[in-house]
C-alpha cells in the first residue's frame, strides 16, 4: 500500500537517529506504543461488551425479583395499584443502581414510571414474549432514551397479572466505560513511560559500548578491521580475560607457527616455549622483549586492555630473525674493528721499534725484529687458511683469533680441521654457520678468560662415518655430517644445567644492558632448523666441549675428504 504524497513528504522530513542505539530506541519506544495501545483498545472493547452483559444480567435480576415480590402481587388486586406500586418502584430502583423500574398491567398501560406524568400511559417496547409467559432482553429507545431492558411477566397462580421492567440507559454504561478507559489510560501511559525510560537505560548503554556509531558506520569498521587485520605482517594476537585467543591474524599464525583452529584455545595449549608462554600470560606489560621459537627471533609486546577490569590482552609479535643476525655480525664486525685498532696500535709500536733499530744503527737486529712478527702473524693466517678454506668461516676464525688474543685468550684450530671451499651445500648458508660458530666461540672465550693458560680450540670439519643417511630413533643420522666442536679452559658446565644452558635469558653472567643468555639459544634454533644435533659435555683438559653436527648431503662429503690439513693433502 502506497503512502499519500503528503503522508510521504512528512515521514521524509522527520529526523532520523544516526546511532545504532537511537535506532533501536525509537523501534523499541514506537513497538511498545504500539502494544500498549492494541492492548488499551483491546481492553476497551472487552470491557464494553462486559459491561453490556452486565447491565443485561442487572436488569433481568431486577425484573425476576419485582416480579417474584408477593407486594407486587397484591398490590396488583387493589383498586389503585400505583399507589402502592409507584412508591416500591423508586425503592428498588435507588437500591439496586438501574435507570427505571416500570410495572404495567397485561395491556402495557404503566403503573409506575420514573416519571410520574407518564404512569396510566402505554409501556413503548415489546411486550409480546413476555405476554407469552417468556423472560427477554433488549436494547430499545424508550422515553429515557436508549437502554439495555429486561421484561418478565408477573403471575399469580399460573395467570399473568402484569408485566415489569427494568432497565439501564446506555449512556450510564457508556459513562461506567469511560471511568475505566481514563483508569486504563492512565495505566497504559505508565507503562509506556516506564517503559521507555527502561528502553532509554538500555540504549544508552548500548550507545556507550558502540560509541555513538550506526549500523553502517559499524559495518564499515568492521570491514576495516577485517583488511587491516589481513595486510598487517606483523603478528597481532588478542587474549580475553582467561587467556584464551580471542584473535589472530595471517602474521600471528606464521609466526607462532599455529596451525589448525586455535581461537578460543587457551595460550598454554599453543605449544610455544615456555618463556614465551610465560611472557603471554603474564599481567605485565611488556616492551619489545626478545623470545624464541622453534625457527624465529621475535620481539613480543604486550598491553593489558581494561575497562573498569581486565578485559584481555594485545600481543604484537615482530620477526626480527634477520635483524637479530645482523646485529649478531654488526657486533662481530665491531669486536673485529676493536681488534683491528688494538693490533694497529701494537703495530704502531712494533714500527717504532724497527726504526729506533734503524736509528740506532742495529739493522740486522731492526730485520731480524721484523720478520718474527710477521712469521707469527702469518702462521695463524696460514692455519687457519690451510685448515678452512671456506672464506667466510676462514674470516669468522680470523677475526675472532684476533679479538681473543686481546683478551688474553689464544684461539687454536685443531688439525683434524679440514672444510674446503664450496663444500657446504645451499641449504646450509654461511650466515648460519657463523651465528653458529661465532656465539660458541664468544661463549667460550668469556668462559677461559681469566683462566690458566687461557685457550679456545676450535674444530670444523666432516664426518662421514655412515653414508646410509638413515636416522636412528634417537633422531641421530648415520650419513656425512658437518662437525663444529668448540672446547674452553674454563670452569665447564655443570650437568645439571646442560639443557638449561641452551634456554633464552639463561647465563651465569650478570645481565647487561641488552640481556645475556641469546647466543647459545639462537645457536640451538639455528641447529634446530637444520635438523641438527647440539650437545655439551665436560672437555678432556677441563672446561667445556659444545659440539654441533648438521646433515650434509653425500656428495659433499665426499668433496670433503681431499681437504688440506696443515698445508700437506689428507
């Protein structure tokens, strides 16, 4: 059905609430108007017709008991009858609340009447059935007015001697309908004001909670919240209150490495390492802490989200495994530039030393002086190149020889060293091998410094005893390996800590600015990735032997076994 014009130009001029929550109050305010007035009409028009049959039920009562009353019957005998008649009539008329109380002879002329002039006058309505001897009802426009009526016929031994009426003007019951509509009204219009206050209690904390927006504005945030949430790499994980996840993102999931369904799981069943559990789960905030997984470095971000209480959590997770590897050179690089200026320095003096020789008119001791340095600078180089012909590692073993001899410690290559360039495959790079390698020998060189004797010995080479590339329960391999073994003279490793070396933030050293205990951890991460096997044990002189082995394909340990070792072929 089409509204008309006007109608329509109306409704389109009417302010319409912007927020979800003035929406629903108004469809909540205009539902409960509606139900208040069906039911007010609803009542109106029971109560009418209630009021109808009890006028009916009054006046048929009345007429019965007239009509029953042995007065009546002998007051019907008399000469005179409205004499007696007249005064009874008003009696019962004031006595039981109708409007006229009319007793008649079995022509319908009156005896009585609420008004005196028309007594002795004709009866104006039906008369016939209860001329019959039946009892009726009808709603008939007299000389009152219109009313709701009852006639029964008056007997006396079997024989009808009169006729009464009663009846109730249909103004009084429509007079006794509206006292109780205005109560009814009064009524309605409180529970439609209760009931709008209760709706706008409501709305208004809807209104808080949905911070005014409609529901297109929501739609639409809720779209932006879907595309960010997917575009962001970075992880975002969302707890409740119980520390169950609420939300992840794409980045989260890659970077935790769940898989499957994990909302609503709590972050204990993750499956993560335990520090990083523990961080996850704590109330405190925190910034930019570092933990490991089975293959990333990430730095976690917590912030606790409250409302009056503790509503949950935000953890933002960043991959900073390059960046942590970076930094892990960028140091080596900076001990390497320390060396460097430290060797500069003896040089420097060494130099000086040469010319006051010269100066001095010693040439042959100012040669002889020069030489041995040089011999003893390029032994170590001649080693270790002879020994490691992978530049990189060759580098790495360099650099650090040079740092540790500026901290009082010598750094020895084993002879049974032996990796030729190109031996390693490209599923090993070199960036691995020297977070590797590095961290054990910077771990080992704190642990001999100030110790008898300071020495680090450093042992890279292949081992090829099996070449099956089976794997034994243990998870061991007998095919060709990749041996790195770094042993220490200082105070070694207690068993009891054995696993524990290996853990995130673990260290026997106090904590500096940064945070200890990450480079053996990142060296098992990196090992872990590999597939590979890291182990420490007490070393024969004392101190201790860490020692990794990676899987290495069979041609490479074949190329592997014509490696040169103290400058004479293997």
């Amino acid at each position: 059905m089409r509204l008309p014009a006007p109608l329509t130009g109306v409704l389109a001029r009417l302010p319409r609430p912007r927020s979800l929550a003035g929406q629903l109050f108004a469809m909540q305010a205009v539902l409960l108007a509606v139900l208040v007035l069906g039911y007010a009409v609803f009542t109106y028009l029971s109560d009418r017709d209630q009021a109808k049959e009890a006028a009916t039920r009054q006046a048929l009562a009345v007429t019965r008991s007239v009509a029953d009353s042995p007065s009546v019957r002998a007051a019907i005998r008399t000469p005179d009858p409205s004499a007696r008649l007249q005064p009874y009539a008003n009696r019962v008329q004031r006595h039981t609340g109708v409007d006229f109380v009319t007793i008649m002879n079995p022509r319908a002329i009156r005896w009585t009447h609420p008004t005196p002039d028309l007594i002795g006058k004709k009866f104006v309505g039906n008369t016939a059935p209860a001329l019959a001897g039946h009892t009726f009802t009808e709603t008939y426009e007299g000389t009152l007015g219109l009313s709701v009526r009852a006639v029964t016929p008056i007997r006396d031994h079997g024989e009808i001697v009169g006729l009464v009426s009663a009846g109730i003007r249909v103004e009084a019951i429509s007079a006794r309908i509206h006292d109780q509509v205005t109560t009814l009204a009064g009524v309605a219009g409180g529970a439609l004001a209760l009931g709008a206050v209760g709706t706008y209690v409501i709305n208004a904390r809807l209104r808080r909670s949905t911070h005014g927006m409609n529901a297109t504005e929501l739609s639409r945030m809720h779209d932006y919240h879907q595309a960010a949430l997917h575009a962001v790499r970075e992880g975002l994980l969302m707890l409740d209150g119980q520390y169950r996840v609420a939300l992840i993102n794409d980045g989260g999931r890659e970077l935790l490495g769940a898989g499957g369904e994990v909302l609503g799981r709590s972050v204990a069943d993750l499956g993560l390492p335990a520090p990083l559990t523990g961080a996850l789960l704590s109330t405190r905030p925190r910034v930019d802490e570092i933990h490991l997984t089975a293959d990333r470095v990430l730095a976690v971000n917590t912030s606790p989200v409250s409302g009056g209480e503790r509503r949950g959590t935000v953890v933002t997770l960043r991959d900073v495994t390059e960046l942590q590897s970076l930094m892990g050179e960028l140091d080596s690089e900076r001990g390497f530039t320390l060396a460097l200026r430290s060797q500069a320095h003896e040089a420097a003096n060494r130099l000086h030393t040469v010319v006051s020789l010269i100066e001095l008119g010693r040439a042959e001791e100012a040669v002889e002086f020069a030489t041995a340095e040089l011999e003893l600078a390029q032994t170590l180089t001649d080693q270790v190149v002879a020994a490691v012909s992978e530049p990189v590692l060759a580098a790495l073993l360099l650099g650090k020889a040079a740092l540790a001899n500026e901290r009082g410690v010598e750094l020895v290559v084993s002879e049974d060293s032996g990796i030729d360039d190109g031996l390693l495959p490209p599923s090993l790079p070199a960036r691995d091998l020297v977070t590797i390698l590095g961290n054990l020998i910077d771990n080992a060189v704190d642990a001999a410094q100030g110790s008898v004797r300071a020495r680090v010995t450093v042992t890279a080479t292949t081992d090829d005893t099996g070449a099956t590339d089976d794997t034994d329960d243990t998870g061991a391999t007998d095919g060709p390996e990749l041996l790195l073994r770094v042993q220490d003279t200082g105070e070694g490793v207690d068993p009891a800590h054995a696993e524990a070396v290996f853990r995130r933030g673990w260290s026997t050293k106090p904590a500096g600015p940064g945070g200890r205990g990450l480079g053996l951890a990142l060296v098992r991460q990196t090992v872990q990735r590999h597939g590979g096997r890291l182990s420490v044990a007490r070393a024969d002189g004392g101190g201790a032997e860490f020692e990794v082995r990676l899987p290495l394909p069979a041609a490479c340990a074949k190329a592997g076994r014509a490696v040169v070792v103290g400058g004479e072929d293997a």
